[in-house]
C-alpha cells in the first residue's frame, strides 16, 4: 500500500482536525482516512 498522495500543508491541516500525529495519518489507509472525514462532517 502506497502512502496517501498528500501536500505538506494538506497533511498537517488534516493531522490538527482528525487530532492525530501526522505520521500515523500517513500511514492510514486512505480508506479510514475517507471514513474519519465523513464522521467529522457529521458531526459538525
């Protein structure tokens, strides 16, 4: 599985807002990833 195809600037905003360490966001599955942004979404 390849690495999430994502900016800097990109990463680090979505690290703050899903409140996680920017490694372990690189790591995620882009499908967890999708998954996390639709709850925050949600529950805005």
């Amino acid at each position: 599985m390849k690495p999430l195809q994502l900016s800097p600037e990109t990463a680090v905003k979505l690290a703050e807002k899903l409140n996680i360490p920017i490694e372990q966001l690189m790591h995620m599955p882009q499908h967890i990833l999708i998954q996390k942004l639709m709850e925050l979404e949600k529950n805005k």
